[in-house]
C-alpha cells in the first residue's frame, strides 16, 4: 500500500508503523480480517455535502466538501439490479452522506428503492434541508405508499442542547428537535443516533435521552439498541491497537458481527463516471479499500485490503470503531 492511497486521517498510523501490511500488523501478527456473510443492508452515500460542518464529523462532511458527488437515480437503478441479478437477498437501502436531503434526487431514490421491495433507512440531521416544504410533502407521501418500511435515524450527538451545538453549532439543536417533532407527528418511523465522547456512561446517557423523549411524546425506546445507537468516538490521535486474528478469541467477538459482514456502500467520486464499492459507511476517501465498481466484482475482490471479497482490517477505524467499540451503523431492531 502506498502512502497516497492512506486516507489523510490515518497517516499518523502510517509514520509509526501501524496499518501498513493489510496481511501482518507492526508486530509481525497475522491481521484479522471479516468476509461478507450477507449483505443485510447496501449502504448509498449521497454525496459529502453538508448544510452544517461538525467538529468531529467521521468523513469531515460540510458545506464546501464535494469529494463524493452526488449519487444520482440511474446510478442507484443499476446497483438495484444487479443486487437482485446476483440473489443478494439484501433486505434494507441506507443512505448516509453528508446531508442527504440536499442531493436533489434524494426522494427518487428513496422512492426507488421502496417500489423495489426493500426498506429504507435514511440518516439525516433533520435540519433545513429536510425541513423544506418539497421534502417534507415528498416523505408524507412516500410513508404513507409504502407503510412501516420508511425510517429517518436523526443525529442526535447528545441529549443536552449545549453539548449538541458544541459539536454542530449554535442552534443546531433547537432546528433538529423541530424536525423530529414533525416527524414524530406524522407518524414516521424515527430512530436516534448519538456520540459517546461526553464522559459519561452508557446508563445515564440513555436515562437523558429517556427524558428528552419523554418531554417531546416521540415513540422511541432509549433502552432499544436499533432505535438510540450510541456511537463509539473515535480519537485520532490515539494510539489505537492493530487487530490480529487471535484478538476475536481474546475479545470475545466475532468476525460475523462486523459491519462489514453483512453491509457495503457505494460512493461516487467527484469527476468519476461511475460509483465505487467500498466495505463500510467510514472509509469513503480511501482508495486502497476500493472493492471495483460492481457488487459482482466486490464479492471477489482480492489483493491489497481484500482477500476474495473479505476485508482485511487495516485501518484505524476498523480497529477502534466497530471491533473495539462495537459500532456498526447498520443496527438490528
């Protein structure tokens, strides 16, 4: 792997040896690595934009960033088929960005996916971009043509309102309590995702979110794992540990409860003709985990990250996010 392919945020790693060989780790150990059992849910970036600019955003989304293109309609109908092609069996579409309530073609898609049969996940900070009338009326209609299989995962980073405007900025919280209190009325499904960087544990995080859903009447259960997601934070500047294939034993977890067991995601490129298969929702910048531009060719990947389609853990988040942390952004109910 060379230095250009590291995504930026990992080359501290880089320099000191770590994340380097997708086969051995820095000591020499056998690298875990995950292979694809299912694909549960096909993950869809709709493009790095963002109305607002998070101090600690996994994939820096914001107002200026256009790294990843907006997905367009044709490109999501082309993976559609070919998941259906190949007897994938994949039951759920996410999409994530950025904010994807300003790729104009957000609604289609949704809509798209949903007349396919699958069911739709759509992670939103549920600010203006979605709060505007064309979005709003589109969504109404989509829930109420496709029933219980339409759900909006609000960014939430805490309960409080001076620690979520900490990381999103004045007002932040006030504008996405807005739109989930519309949402809620309107009968949507709605799940919440927050962060865990706030000093304090799992218990009282949930009791605060416990009470900030009470105070609002929104129907979600604090204490389910698929309706509040907590979120491991991922510091780095931390000296994050490699992953070998005796840390499973070790850890007590297993390779089949990764993200990238059962999920993968599509981006496109600015000035790319055509999406990119990547393993996850966290590595949309790195070329060396590249999977090729079909689903086909992702399932027999090999070389480099990859090893007939199984991802070889070799960056940071792979390590602190889902193994050590437990994250995954694809929850079961």
């Amino acid at each position: 792997m060379s230095e250009q392919s590291l995504d930026t945020r990992a080359r501290p790693f880089f320099e000191t040896g770590k994340f380097c060989d997708p086969d051995v780790t820095a000591k020499g150990e056998p690298r875990a690595r995950v292979a694809l059992q299912r694909l549960e849910t096909f993950w869809i970036n709709t493009g790095s934009l963002c109305n607002i600019e998070c101090v600690n955003c996994y994939i820096e989304s914001g107002p200026t960033n256009e790294r990843l293109a907006y997905f367009s309609l044709a490109d999501t109908h082309a993976l559609f088929d070919e998941i259906e092609q190949l007897g994938l069996g994949t039951g759920e579409i996410g999409f994530t960005g950025g904010e994807p309530f300003m790729n104009p073609q957000m609604l289609d898609m949704a809509e798209a996916a949903l007349k396919r049969g699958f069911k739709v996940l759509v992670l939103t900070n549920a600010m203006q971009p979605m709060m505007r009338p064309r979005i709003k009326e589109g969504l109404l209609d989509l829930n109420e043509a496709h029933p219980g299989r339409l759900e909006l995962r609000v960014s939430l980073d805490h309960y409080s309102e001076r620690l979520h405007d900490m990381e999103r900025g004045p007002g932040a919280f006030a504008k996405a309590l807005e739109g989930v209190d519309w949402l809620s009325e309107n009968g949507f499904r709605i799940a919440v995702a927050g962060r865990t960087c706030w000093n304090e544990n799992e218990l009282e995080a949930r009791e605060g979110y416990q009470d900030l859903f009470a105070r609002h009447n929104w129907q979600i259960d604090p204490a389910n794992h698929g309706q509040l997601i907590l979120f491991p934070e991922m510091d780095e500047a931390a000296d994050i540990p490699e992953i070998t294939t005796a840390c499973w034993k070790i850890l007590g977890v297993k390779p089949s409860d990764m993200m990238c067991a059962s999920s993968r995601m599509a981006v496109k490129r600015k000035g790319e003709s055509a999406p990119v298969i990547l393993p996850c929702t966290l590595l949309p910048y790195d070329a060396a985990f590249e999977m090729g531009s079909t689903l086909a060719r992702s399932l027999n990947a090999d070389g480099g990250a990859f090893s007939k389609g199984a991802v070889k853990l070799n960056h940071p988040h792979c390590a602190k996010f889902c193994v050590l942390g437990g994250g995954s952004c694809s929850v079961e109910k």
